[in-house]
C-alpha cells in the first residue's frame, strides 16, 4: 500500500526529530546550518513512499553525502520496512562512479557529475545514458589546526598559494594580511585526498577559476600538488589527519569535520564562513544547468564570477548517478522511490537536520522528480 501524506509526514517528522538524532550530525560549527528543521510542512515538494516495496539497493560513492545518506536511509525505513539499503561511503566519488559504470551500484553517489568519456561508457550500461541528478547541497570547508588559534579568515589567493605550496609557514604576511594580525611562526602541512574525489574536483573548480594565476593546476578528481602533501583517503582520512597534525591546514566536505575549526573565506573584502544560507545564495546566483545531453539530466556547474560577499565560495552539489532504465523493472522501483523520498522537501530538510546541508531549490527538485518519474 501507499501511506497517506498525512501519516507519512507524521512518520518522518518523528524519525527525523528522535531516531536521527543519533546519527553522525553536522559539525558543531555548523549547527541546522540551513535554518530548517525535519518538522513536517504541507508546502514544498512532496513524495509518497510505497511501504510495500521490499528488496535491496545498491549503492555508494561520495564521502561528502554519507550523513545524509544515513539520515536519508533511517528516515526510509521508518514507513519502507522492506527495503534494505547499502550505501558504501569508502568509495569516494571516483570508486562510486567507477562501480556504477560496471553495474555494480543501483547508483553512485558523486560529488561531481558524469565527464564526457564516462557518460559515453554509461549507455553500454543505460542505454541512452547515465543521469546526473542534484540530491545534496552544501560547501567545501577550508580545516585547520593551528595551536592557539579558532578563528582564521583566509583570502582565495591565500588559500591557492598554500595549496599550491607557494606559502609554507603560518606567519606569512599574506595571512597576516588576511587577518590583521600575526599568527605565530609554524610550518604548515596541507592534507589533500588520495583517492578520486568529488570534493577534490569541487575545490580544485574554485581555485582553477578564480585564482589561475596562482593555480596552474587543471581542476578534477585527483590532487595534481606533490610535496609537503599528506594525503588521505576520504573525507574523513583527511578530517583525522588534520586533527591529529600540529599546522596542518585541509579541505572536506563541511558536513564531515565534527569538532574542526573552519577557515572563513574572504569574498569581496567580507569574510564569509560557511551556513547554509550563504550556500544557498551561492546557488542560487551561480548555479547555472549544464546537461550531459542525456534526457533527464540535471547537472550543475557554477559561474565563480557571480560570486559576492553573501555567497559562500566554495559550493559543493552532489548527485546521484543512476539509469532511466533498468533491466530489472523491480530495481527501477526501489532506486525510484529512495531518490524520490531523498529529493522531496521533507527528504532535504532531514538532510539539512542531520548533516547541516542547505536544502536544494524547489525548482531542482521538482526537476528531479520528473526524471526520476520516467525511470522505467
């Protein structure tokens, strides 16, 4: 049966409210970064679960999305009891797409949407090809340890010349420039991603477009800087190491870095740290549609020229990458109804409670689910 729109918003209020409360919540500087909360509302983007599908979803990727993941798949379950759902954070968005392109995933999780060449291998897979569908929305947070200090504000020229290990010692008057102070005299180690990763491509994307006169390094999945690197694998090998470090300086996924503090960055002379809300805006005035030519497509790239000082400049969209059409209709059901449940506005606002994500736009969400409608 279909549960009443009533009942399930009942359902997942109280799921979302109590039961997830114990999941991996966003970071304590983020709080309900959005400004939402997982109580129901009749407005919004609505999707009726069906309790009687039973069967499993195969799935992984992004380490970015895996507290929303976990909040997404406890919230589910409360009304689809039968539906078992495996998410594999350790992947990283090139293993999860790696794995969706070999059939192994009912689809992957990617910080970053298909590339030409594997949306071309994707119709051996999905016939017309893979979809790119926006599910998560939040931003890549510069972490640091530095003894003694909570609160650094960071220009992008800065953070492309640390990054590019151009800058090497924490009393640089560059970061005393950027925070009207000296800090200390220190080395600074950076820790970057050694696996494939989504939140690599989103942050080398704001470096290669808004500082390429420092970062001469092409943007993508893999960290092109050798060196004084430490390198990790995932999101949370990088949250670690720059924890346990002494200097060390970081880039992850904001949902992710718990107890970290977090660099704010300074735009148009103001210094932005992280919220939901200053993500928003940054979608909303840079986001601009980018389809892969498959029908259905959403993907998303961001114009950093339209940046200002309310937006959040490092933005990070991710996906869920799945086919239109299966070969088991069954499996095109249970994949229909998970991202359906996930790009609904109550979907995103348990994000948002649980990861201290921004919710997406009604209109990509409605677009969403009018690709997902035509899964077959």
């Amino acid at each position: 049966m279909k549960i009443s729109r009533l009942a399930q918003l009942g359902t997942v209020a109280a799921v979302a409210s109590l039961a997830l409360a114990g999941c991996a919540g966003p970071s304590a500087s983020g709080g309900d970064a959005a400004g939402t909360s997982a109580s129901p509302s009749d407005s919004g983007v609505a999707f009726t679960v069906d309790t009687a599908l039973t069967g499993t979803i195969t799935s992984g990727g992004s380490s970015a999305q895996s507290n929303a993941q976990a909040a997404w798949t406890a919230a589910y379950n409360a009304q689809a009891k039968g539906v078992t759902i495996n998410y594999d954070k350790s992947q990283g968005s090139g293993g999860g797409v790696t794995n969706f392109l070999s059939g192994a995933y009912d689809f992957a999780g990617s910080d970053a949407p298909l590339t030409a060449d594997q949306t071309t291998q994707s119709k051996a897979l999905c016939t017309e090809g893979g979809v790119n569908i926006p599910i998560y929305l939040d931003g890549v947070a510069i972490i640091f340890n530095i003894p003694g200090v909570t609160d650094l504000k960071l220009s992008g020229e800065t953070i492309a010349k640390i990054f590019a290990l151009q800058i090497t010692d924490w009393s640089d008057p560059a970061i005393t420039a950027d925070n009207g102070t000296a800090l200390a005299a220190g080395p600074i180690t950076t820790v970057a991603r050694s696996d494939g990763s989504g939140t690599t491509t989103n942050f080398t994307n704001y470096l290669a477009a808004t500082q390429s006169s420092v970062w001469t390094s092409p943007a993508g999945k893999d960290w092109p800087i050798e060196g004084n690197v430490s390198k990790q694998k995932g999101g949370s090998g990088v949250v670690e190491a720059v924890k346990a470090g002494t200097g060390t300086i970081g880039y992850a996924d904001h949902s992710a870095i718990g107890d970290l503090n977090a660099a704010s960055i300074v735009q148009d002379g103001t210094a932005i740290a992280y919220s939901g809300e200053a993500v928003s805006k940054t979608f909303d005035l840079a986001a601009a549609d980018a389809s892969n030519g498959v029908t259905g497509d959403l993907s998303k790239k961001f114009d950093y020229s339209k940046l200002t000082a309310e937006t959040y400049p490092i933005p990070l969209v991710s996906y869920a990458i799945t086919c239109t059409s299966f070969k088991d209709a069954k499996q095109a059901e249970l994949v229909k109804s998970y991202l359906g449940f996930i790009t609904s506005t109550l979907g995103q606002e348990v994000a948002a409670k649980n990861a201290g994500s921004a919710p997406l736009p009604e209109s990509v969400l409605e677009a969403a689910q009018e690709t997902l409608s035509a899964i077959k």
